[in-house]
C-alpha cells in the first residue's frame, strides 16, 4: 500500500499480540513477510503476509500525532467506501486495542506531488471523488470546521495568530449558509493517501466527514496549489463544476488551509497562519 520506510523510534516489527489477529496468523502460525509501510505520520503501518494472504495492520500512533482523530466515524466511513469500491476491505477492527485496523493489501504506486500537476490524474481523482459523494452517508453529524478549529486550539501551548483565527470563524460561519447536502468526502488528499493500482484506491480516512463535498476539492487545492491550473478539470468530474469558479471554493480552501496549521500546532509543531 506503500513504500516502505524505516519509521524512527516505531516498532520495526508489530507486537505478537497483534500479528495474532491476523488471518492465517492464530495459533502461533508464521508471517511469510512483514514490512513497514510508510505514507503518513500518525500510526504504525505493516504489510503482513501469512497463508492466508497480504495484509495491512495499522496500529495508532502517539496520541499527539493525531489530533481530531474519532475512531467511530472512521471506521463507519471508511466501510461506507469499501462498499462502494473505493478504499481496501476492512477485516478486523479494534480500536480498543491500540486501535488495531487490519485491512486487505492492494498492489499499487502511491501518488507523488507531480500527479497533482496532471490533468489525466486530477480527472481521475475527480472521478473517484464523484462516486464516493453519491454513496449513502452514514447517520453522521455534519463536519463542522470551527469546532474542530477549537478542538485543535485547546491542544496548543499558546494562543494561535488571533487575526488568522477571526478569518476561519467568519469563513466557518459563511460555509454554514452555502453547504450542499452532507455527502462522505475523505478529507485529508495528500498524495500518501491516493494509490494508484488496478483503480484509483482512497486510503486512510481517519479524516473523514460527513460534508459538502466541494471540500474533496477544496482539499486538493489546499494541499496542492499547483493542481489550479486544472481545477476545471477535476472540480467537473468531480461534479461540484458549476460550484468552483467562485468564492465557495476560495472559502473552503482557506479554511482547509487554517485547519491544517492548526492540526500542525497542535502536534507541537512549526507552522506558519494561511
């Protein structure tokens, strides 16, 4: 699902306890290959081969590594997609134990920063975008981005920029009067969780909202400015096209922008206000 990577200060390996969840792995049977995965900074992330066949095991990270993070809505999200033939099967969920997510492997090339600057991937991405806003959304609050805001807010040492905190409460307030119906949008599109194999598969939806799915969009150009340039193109196949020549989009990419330095401060982290 990913390349793999040496993860400093991680278990190289997941603990017994865990690889026992396994399929193919009860009764002390042995793994055919472990592997690291790399692709995000939160959890720990293993491709687990046995007799059974190849698996993801994710297991949390640190607390603070994951701010805003609700296993609850994660997990009712991301089998949502699964369904729909978006994101890799869920086979075992636990978030009980240190959040222990064990999910079929897929055979595929993550997305690097160029494919953002590609008008055959961004429609692609689009696409894929387009059927998980038409699958059902589960019974779900609506995301609400300046409760989030507070949520990271209370996590930092000290009083973010007060000006840039105003703008994200006037854009939150704005996003209330302009929201489409709430559809599932994955929320967090950097290119570690976009792989690339028999179809354009969404990974990792510890993100996920219930939401206007002109934030998918939203998300992209936040992360990614250099996908402007076709932004037609991947806000018409995402079908949100008529909504995305305007201020709406503007507005969501901002406040995708605060929320992230935000999520950034709240880990402890250097950022600088949108």
């Amino acid at each position: 699902m990913a390349a793999p990577v040496p993860g400093p200060g991680t278990l190289s390996t997941p603990p017994g306890w865990a690889l026992a969840r396994v399929p193919g792995l009860a009764q002390g049977a042995s793994a055919q290959r472990i592997e690291r995965l790399g692709g995000g900074s939160v959890n720990q992330v293993y491709r687990v081969d046995s007799a059974a066949g190849r698996f993801v095991l994710r297991l949390d990270g640190a607390a603070w590594r994951r701010p805003g993070v609700d296993r609850a809505r994660e997990l009712l999200l991301h089998r949502a997609a699964a369904a729909g033939g978006l994101a890799p099967a869920l086979l075992v969920a636990a978030p009980e134990a240190q959040g222990l997510l064990i999910m079929e492997y897929l055979e595929g090339r993550v997305w690097s920063a160029a494919d953002y600057t590609r008008r055959d991937a961004l429609r692609c991405l689009g696409e894929r975008l387009y059927a998980l806003h038409r699958l059902a959304a589960p019974a779900l609050a609506v995301f609400d981005p300046w409760q989030v805001a507070l949520a990271y807010v209370r996590q930092i040492d000290s009083r973010p920029d007060a000006a840039t905190l105003r703008r994200l409460q006037d854009a939150c307030t704005q996003l209330r009067l302009d929201a489409a119906a709430g559809s599932v949008v994955h929320g967090d599109l950097w290119q570690g969780n976009l792989l690339q194999g028999a179809r354009l598969w969404l990974l990792d939806w510890e993100y996920a909202q219930v939401s206007d799915p002109l934030m998918d969009v939203a998300c992209v150009l936040a992360y990614y400015p250099a996908a402007e340039r076709y932004r037609g193109e991947l806000a018409a196949a995402a079908g949100v096209g008529a909504r995305a020549r305007g201020e709406a989009l503007a507005l969501r990419v901002f406040v995708y922008r605060a929320l992230s330095w935000l999520w950034h401060l709240a880990r402890g982290e250097a950022a600088e206000p949108p």
